[in-house]
C-alpha cells in the first residue's frame, strides 16, 4: 500500500462558516447549513495550525495531525470540501427544487391485492393525518369505542399513533374487497399520508430527491418491475405528501471515522449498478461487502486534498478484486445465532405480554428468525436457494442501496449485516422466499424497536457472516 498522498497546494483551513466552541477536551463543531453539531474531542491545538500552512507541513507533524485533518476533509468542514453540494443546499433552501433522481427503469404498477393494508406496520400518523381522518364520517367503519388510531410509547418516553387494526392484522379501514374504505368513500386525498405514497419512498439528499419503492409491497417484484416509471408515480403522488425534509446522515465507516453523506453516496451508486439481475444473491451479498470494504479503506487512507476522497474511492472501486482473505466461517456463523436470537427475543416480547394483539407477521418474523438462528448453529439446514427468485433480490438490492435503507443510524455494515439477514430470513420462511422478503422488508426497518441497536452493536460480524452465507 502506498504512503497517503497530499497535494502540495492545498493550505487547509476550517470553513469560516462553521460555529467552533472548544474547550480543553471538546471541539464542538456547528454547520449552520446541515444544522449539525458535533463534538470532535480535543483538536484544538491541531484546529489551531490550520492557518494557510500548506498540507505537507502539517502531515509532516505526524499521524495525528494527518488523521485530525483528513476526519476534517471528510467532514466537509475545511474550506472548499463539499462546496458543489453546499451550493445545491444553498440553492434548495431557496426554493429551487434539486433534481429528481431515480433508479434506471425503476417503476411501479398497484397490483390491488390490499396486501398493503395488512400486516404493515400503520404509522405513524403525523398531526395533519389524524386531523383530516378525525374530520371525516367515520361511522360506517363500525370501529367501536376510542379514537381510530392507537398509541404507542417510543423508548424516548414519546408516543406515536397508528392505524387501529383488526384481529388479523389489517388495517380496519379495509374493506372485504381490498379496497381502502377511505379512499372509496372520500377519495385518496383523505388517507394518511403514508398509504398515499405508498411503496414510494423518497429521501432529500444533496445530490438530489431519491424516490425508490421501499420494497414492502407484498406483490413486489411484479409491482416494481410493471406499470408507469417511478417518476410518473412520483408526480401523482408528490402534491399530496409534505415534501422531505433533508436526511443527511454522518456516516459511520468504522468507530471514530465519520464521514460526510455526499462523499459516500457514490459508492452506494457504484455498488448499485455492479448488480446483476441473475446473479446468486449470496455472490451479490458478498460483492457488496467487498466494494463497501474497499471504499471504506480507500477513504480512511485518502490524499488530503479537495478531491482526494472522490479520487480515493473511484481508483478503489475500479480496481480488480483483491485475492481471497482467509475465511471466517466459524465466527460467521455464531454471529449468525446470537443476532437472529436476540431480533426474535425483541418481537417476541409483545406475544407474551396479557391483553396484547399482535399481529400474524409478529409471529412469523420471530419463527423465522428462530429457524435461522438454527440453521447456523448446525441444525435443519434452510431451503436451498430458489433461481426464480434472483430477479427479486436484484430489484430488492437495488432499492435498499438507493434508499436510505443503505444505512442503518448512519452505518453501512449494519446496513449490509440487515440485508443479509433479509435474504436468510426470506429462505426461512415456509410460505418460500417472496413471501419472506416482504416479512424482513417490513420488520427488519423499525427503528423505535432496539433492532437497529442490535444490528449497529453486530457490525463488526459482517465479514464473518458473508463468509458464512455460502454454507447456509
Ligand atoms: S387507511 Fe386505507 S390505504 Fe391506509 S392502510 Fe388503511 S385501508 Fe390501507
């Protein structure tokens, strides 16, 4: 590996936008565009050099210091890194739209099974959504006593409202045709906001609007592959959802690495199109944990300089493939009996609880879980693969990796770790790998449950558990 190089022009300063409150062991760090704060620790004495003495002096102070100032490039916080996409900030918090991106060929088409309006995970409702349902004649619903929606408490001692449900699990606005009762009766508009943009997905990032189906749709793939582009659903369905809010997560490459979201986008771009549609989802899997290694490699050694990380990572991910490392099947496989043990003990938790409904998919998320964790401690082995459905785990891939399910509180390993368990949870499930990709679609993504917890404390197993997926 070659020494990390430094462009020798390049005089770092910090941007003199930025509100700096520092003290003997803090640097806290305000971006007033991103309204971010964060505390980098004690750097001040190194924040203090950066004075418009050249990069090659202050590299020269050694590893420190070239670790402090690359954390600061990659944080967009010196002068001139990151201005293309501030500009673009500047510009959207103006009122001028960015650009509407989507993935190539993307496009969705209702297959009207309702399948939508059971077993989903209602909510929550935002203030404007219970207002205008509250608005409504909600006799004919027959929803007896209480409000239409029910109260959850969130671990931050918050609580959000859903959608009240039926015994099975549906939504008690459905009706027996599949049709949504409010829609029938009061027409689109009138519904909750996330039943009206339903699969769609839209995330606000610097480079653009990224509008996705999220993948939940119990007809998926054929809802995601039939029927009008994305961005034709995207037009109906725009005026009736508040637009999104900027999501601009620091990303976490490794403990003590964050880095800006704009500098990573393009490697999730990159891992995006090296999907193959006939690919085994396993080959897929373990490419993508490939190329997110490599990236992440490449931008915790990149040259300091303005362009040194956008460099780093295309020359990383057009190299070839690195020669094979040792394998770590073992240790994959005990991660691969701890994680899914602990994800079921947390759904499980409501089944045992007096009085509480849950819901069919509780059930079947927890057993699923259960047979995976088993299969990885050398039990029944799971179904074998089914070649019919690799043109699913594409689309799936694809989506997860646009959207912002890439990442999992900012880190892309837990995000991968999460896909993973998608695919093996698929295969568990008995009704076979459709009908299981929706379950994990839908139960692995709920972060007012601890599981983006476990999957953020079990990242470091990402790499043993790629290994483990062949045997699986
Ligand atoms: S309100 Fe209508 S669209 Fe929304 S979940 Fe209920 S039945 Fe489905």
């Amino acid at each position: 590996m070659s020494a990390p190089t430094v462009e020798p022009e390049f005089a770092p300063r910090l941007r003199a936008d930025l509100h700096i409150e520092a003290g003997p062991d803090t640097f806290v760090v305000t971006d007033p565009l991103l309204r971010r704060r964060l505390d980098l620790g004690a750097i001040g004495d190194i924040a203090a050099k950066l004075d418009g003495r050249a990069a090659g002096a202050l590299v020269a102070d050694g590893a420190r210091t070239e670790q402090v100032v690359r954390t600061l490039l990659l944080l967009h916080m010196l002068e001139g890194a990151g201005e293309p996409e501030r500009n673009r900030l500047r510009a959207s918090q103006r009122g001028e739209p960015l650009p509407l991106v989507t993935l190539p060929g993307a496009r969705f088409s209702c297959q009207g099974s309702g399948g939508c309006c059971r077993n989903y995970i209602f909510g929550p409702l935002t203030d404007a959504d219970v207002a205008r349902v509250e608005a409504l004649d909600l006799t004919p619903f027959a929803l007896g006593a209480g409000p239409f929606y029910e109260s959850r408490p969130r671990p931050d001692g918050r609580a959000d409202r859903f959608l009240r449900t039926t015994q099975e699990g549906a939504c008690v606005f459905l009706e027996e045709t599949n049709r949504c009762g409010l829609h029938a009766r009061y027409g689109g508009t009138q519904k909750p906001g996330f039943c009206q943009l339903f699969p769609l997905v839209a995330w606000q990032t610097v480079l653009g609007l990224r509008v996705y189906d999220g993948g939940e749709c119990v007809s998926f793939p054929a809802s995601a592959s039939e029927g009008p582009s994305i961005e034709s659903a995207w037009e109906e369905a725009r005026g009736l959802v508040p637009a999104p809010a900027l999501y601009h997560p620091l990303v976490h490459l490794a403990p003590g690495a964050p880095c800006d979201l704009a500098w990573f986008l393009p490697v999730l771009d990159a891992m995006v199109a090296r999907i193959e549609d006939r690919a085994h989802p396993v080959d897929t899997l373990r490419m993508l944990g490939a190329l997110l290694a490599r990236a992440e490699h490449a931008l915790r050694r990149c040259p300091i300089s303005i362009e040194g990380p956008h460099d780093a990572v295309k020359a990383a991910l057009a190299a070839p493939a690195p020669s094979a490392r040792p394998t770590r099947e073992l240790e994959g496989r005990a991660a691969l009996v701890e994680l899914p043990r602990a994800l079921a003990e947390i759904f499980a938790a409501p089944l045992s609880q007096p009085g509480r409904k849950a819901p069919p998919f509780t059930r079947e998320i927890v057993a699923a879980l259960l047979r995976v964790a088993e299969a990885a401690d050398g039990g029944a082995p799971l179904p074998p693969e089914d070649p019919a459905g690799r043109p699913l785990w594409a689309l799936s891939f694809r989506q997860h990796l646009f959207g912002q399910r890439a990442l999992v509180d900012g880190r892309p390993r837990a995000a991968l770790l999460r896909l993973c368990l998608d695919w093996l949870v698929a295969r568990a499930h008995p009704a076979g790998e459709r009908a299981g990709h929706v379950l994990a679609a839908r139960r692995l993504d709920m972060p007012w449950q601890p599981v983006h917890r476990l999957l953020v404390g079990a990242e470091s197993a990402l790499d043993p558990v790629l290994d483990a997926l062949p045997s699986l």
